[in-house]
C-alpha cells in the first residue's frame, strides 16, 4: 500500500503542478475562453487512465495461464522502464517545466483549438497511464488489489490538495529534494517489480531457470508473517526467489541506483552558484506573484 501511495502521490502532484501551471499561465494572459478545452483534454485523460487501468486489471483473465504470465511479466518490465524514465525525467527537467509548457501552451493557442484539448490530454494522460501500469504492476505482483488500489487513490487524493494548496499560494514544496527522495525510493520498489516480472517470464516458460531457487529466506523471514507481508507489499519481496530474479533485481539496482546518485550528485554544487527560476504556480490574483515553489540541488 505504501509503494502504490507513494506513486500515486508523486505521479498525482506532478500531474496537478502542469495543470496548475497552464491554468494560471491562461489567466495571465486574458484566455479564459479556451480554460474549458483545456479541461476537456484533461478529463480526457482521466478517462483514458482509467481506461487502461480497467484493461489491466480484467482483460487478461480470459487468457490461458501461460499466456497470463508472459503478459504479465511483459507488462510489469514495462512498468519498470516507464517509472524509471519518469524518475529521471523529472529530476532533469523539473527546473524548465515551467517554461517548456508555457512555450507549448504558446504554440497552441497560436493554432486550432484542437491543439488546447491535445495538450491536456497529453501532459496529464502520461501521468495517468504511469500511474495505472506501475500501479497494475505492484498489485499483481502483491496480490491484494483491493489494498493497492487504495494506497495509489489516497496518494492521488493527497496530490491533489498539496497541488491546490501550491496553486493558491498557502504551500511551498522543495519539489527537487521531493522528487529526489521519492525517485530513490521508487528505485527500490521498481527493482521488486522487475524481479517480479522476470518470474512472471520464467513461469510462461519465455526465460529458463524456474523452480531452481538461489537460496530461501523462508525460515527467517515467513512470508506469512507481519514484516514478511510487508516487505512484499512495499518491496515485492520473495522468500525464495529464483537465479533470473536475483539477477535481475542487483543489474537494476547497480545501474539504476549508481545513475541516480549521479545524477544527484552532479547538481550538489548548484547550490554555490547562481541558481534557476523556480517553477512556480502564481496565483490566478496577482499579475506577478512570488515563486511558490522553490528548487534547490
């Protein structure tokens, strides 16, 4: 439940920081009249996210258990690629977010008004369908729908007035240090996923190597227990997990995890120099109003 808040969390307040940004960038320059394509393109995306997630959840039980397996691992490798170009997406373009969607928003109010309900339906659609597959990807992989999908719609419903909050002025967030803890975070339970997937692929027979377990952590860590359960839920943690999976989940980790440090590493001396304007959300009142959210390296 944890790692589904989570997702849902930080996909929702990334989601609700553009929405904020194009509806107050429409109010600065006198277009409210186009204010309802942009919020159709918006539900738009809602309904297509939901969409997905529907897809994902009841389209496969008509499948044959192979067939099951070697979509569901397929789907879950996926997942883990889409949340760890999003992890590293944001952490590289938080700072020019502003900008780079009033220069879109720009371009298309200079054209159809087609142009409005696309670009609301693709700045929150991609948010939307990371969320639903990561998401998929963490229940299936736990086995508790009703528990997963829970934690994700809470974490949306939290976004959604720390975005509102931001977006009047009463909030600041340190979004880099948010996205930065958040993204290490999603590291690891990504790296469980991707585990969870290359079993998935071995039980449809696509990867060898199933049934041969490296070791067993059953004894000491039951998965019947508490803190068995948990790191299940939260980290797709197996008890006996097979040579792919071990494999798998230490590549990821190392390479992922070593790019992130880098990445974060690589903007600490920022802070001696001088530093970007931070994208901020002004408020619909006021011409010009003070940054609302500050980022620092």
């Amino acid at each position: 439940m944890l790692a589904n808040y989570l997702i849902g969390l930080r996909e929702g307040l990334e989601a609700g920081l553009v929405v904020g940004i194009l509806v107050a960038y429409l109010r600065k320059v006198d277009r409210r009249d186009v204010l309802p394509r942009l919020w159709i393109g918006i539900g738009a995306a809602i309904l297509v996210s939901l969409g997905v997630g529907a897809i994902l959840t009841w389209g496969p039980y008509g499948l044959s258990f192979q067939a099951q397996e070697i979509l569901g691992g397929s789907l879950s490798i996926v997942a883990v690629a889409m949340v760890t170009w999003m992890i590293f997406w944001m952490a590289r373009n938080a700072r020019s977010l502003k900008h780079d969607l009033h220069s879109k928003l720009d371009a298309a109010l200079a054209g159809a008004a087609s142009g409005i309900v696309l670009l609301g339906l693709l700045s929150v659609g991609r948010e939307g369908i990371e969320t639903a597959l990561f998401v998929w990807a963490t229940v299936a992989s736990s086995g508790n729908a009703l528990t997963g999908s829970l934690g994700a719609l809470l974490g949306i419903l939290t976004s959604v007035v720390i975005s509102f909050l931001i977006y009047r002025g009463f909030v600041r967030i340190n979004l880099s240090r948010f996205f930065t803890w958040t993204g290490a975070f999603l590291i690891l339970v990504a790296a469980g996923v991707f585990a969870y997937g290359i079993g998935d692929l071995q039980e449809g027979g696509v990867i060898p190597g199933l049934g041969h377990a490296a070791y067993s952590l059953a004894g000491a860590i039951p998965p019947t227990s508490w803190y068995g359960a948990v790191l299940g839920g939260v980290f797709n943690f197996t008890a006996e997990p097979t040579w792919a999976q071990v494999g798998a989940w230490f590549a990821y980790l190392i390479v992922v995890g070593t790019l992130f440090l880098r990445q974060v590493i690589g903007k600490a001396p920022a802070k001696a120099g001088p530093t970007a304007p931070a994208a901020s959300v002004p408020s619909p009142s006021v011409t010009k109003a003070p940054p609302l959210v500050q980022h620092s390296a």
